[in-house]
C-alpha cells in the first residue's frame, strides 16, 4: 500500500516543478505513509511524524525524527508539509 500511495504522491507532484528546471524527482519514505518528495530546489513532506497509538504502523526511526526536527539533509528547506490524516501529528509539538 505504502508504495501505491508514494507513487501517486510522486506522479501528482510531477508537474509542479517542471517549469522551475529540469531535475529529476526524489522520493524520500519516513515511515508508514510518510515520505518526501523533492524536485529541484523543492521539499515537500508528507505526512512526517505521527503518535504511534496503534501497533501496526512503522515507527520514524530515532535518528530520522531526530534528523527532521533539526532540519538536517535532506530534511533542511522544506517547503511544505502536509497532513492527509485525521489527529494530532508529533511534528506541531515541536513548533509549540
């Protein structure tokens, strides 16, 4: 499923940046659903950290959680990041 959902992500950011240069598109996964996306000088994250209420889901491992709050590469200059899921997200405490 995860990868279905990277894919499409992929494909739907395609042609946002198109006009901006000619880079080849990156997928970058986090865990579960999360991942990011970047093209050229754009960084768009999906879906980054999330409370691990449910045993099913892939934790963030320490270090890339770490890496993202710091804003370290490849998680410096990100442009956007969107939640596509209902609740809270771990990420929003860290800007509080």
């Amino acid at each position: 499923m995860t990868r279905y959902v990277v894919c499409l992500l992929f494909c739907t950011f395609w042609p946002l940046a198109a006009a901006a240069d000619d880079a080849a598109p990156r997928a970058v996964y986090i865990a579960n659903m999360g991942a990011m996306i970047e093209r050229g000088d754009t960084k768009i994250v999906f879906d980054p950290l999330f409370h691990y209420e449910h045993e099913i889901y892939d934790r963030v491992p320490p270090e890339v959680e770490a890496a993202l709050l710091a804003g370290v590469e490849p998680w410096d200059g990100i442009d956007a990041v969107l939640f596509t899921k209902p609740g809270e997200t771990r990420i929003l405490d860290a800007f509080a």
